[in-house]
C-alpha cells in the first residue's frame, strides 16, 4: 500500500499512489472491496472451497489473465449451490456445472468495481457444461451460476462517496 514497500512487480502492473495506509482507506480500490466483500457473503462462505477443475477451458498462463473458480460443497461431490468463477480479463470459459444439484441455475454477471449485477439468465436448464463468451471489455468480472432453487437473493449495494 506503500511506495517504499510495494513489490517490483506492484509498480509495473499499477503505482502505488499513496504515501500512507490511512490514505489508501479512501481510495476507489477500497471501496470496491466492499461490493466484493457484499458478494462474497451473498452466499453460504463456510462450506466454500476452491475448485479450478471446474474450469474445464478458458485458463490463462498470465496472471494478468487468470480465473479464479471456488463454490461450495465437497469436492468431488455433486451438492454446491452455486459457483463463483473470477475473470481478472475477459476471455471465454467453459465451466463445469453438473456440481449444481439443481435442475435450472440462474447466471449473471457481478461488477466488482461498481457492485451491480447484470442478469444474464434466469431458471435456465443446468446443461453441466456451460460456455461462456468473452465480454471484449478486458475488465474484471465475477461470473455467479447459482441453484435456482435456492432463491439467493442478488447483491445489490449503492456507490458510496469517496471521502
């Protein structure tokens, strides 16, 4: 968070920015910690686990580019109710979704930087493979696939004021 303690790698990917810890506080990196932070309690977090195998295409070598894959339930067992797959990019995936027990899922799209949802489909067949293009934006997204049946209830937070 500090010029004199950012990595190498920090600096070329993005400046540091602030002199202080305090200052990064009220920064807009802050605050989209909290539409994440409000995502990632949309759902149940103590069952959660990381799952890249159902990653089935779409992985990238850079970390620039890479997706991120975590859900709830057993490995190995088909009982999550929902899967949260992070792209730090844009780039097609293929994900597995025969791990949702449900029969219909409902898809959307999650905003990290902004907190808003975008629905892409509702009760929808679970097809147990399940591609998906890429947005051409080349931003970060968190992609949701959730049991229908479960009713979560979508996040939805106000921009808050940078102070």
């Amino acid at each position: 968070m500090t010029p004199h303690t950012a990595q190498p790698w920090m600096k070329r990917g993005w400046p540091a920015g602030v002199e202080h810890w305090r200052e990064a506080l009220h920064t807009e990196a802050a605050r989209q910690l909290t539409y994440i932070t409000h995502l990632l309690f949309t759902y149940p977090y103590l069952t959660r686990i990381p799952d890249q195998a159902l990653l089935l295409a779409g992985q990238n070598e850079s970390i620039h580019k890479r997706v991120q894959v975590t859900r709830d339930g057993t490995s190995g067992d088909r009982d999550a109710t929902y899967i949260l797959t992070y792209l730090s990019a844009s780039c097609n995936i293929t994900l597995n979704t025969s791990v949702i027990a449900g029969e219909q899922i409902n898809l959307y799209w999650f905003d990290p930087r902004t907190g808003k949802t975008e629905v892409i489909t509702k009760k929808t067949a679970n097809p147990g493979e399940l591609t998906i293009p890429s947005r051409g934006d080349d931003l970060d997204w968190v992609l949701v696939v959730e049991d229908a049946s479960k009713k979560y209830k979508l996040p939805r937070m106000k921009k808050q004021k940078v102070k």
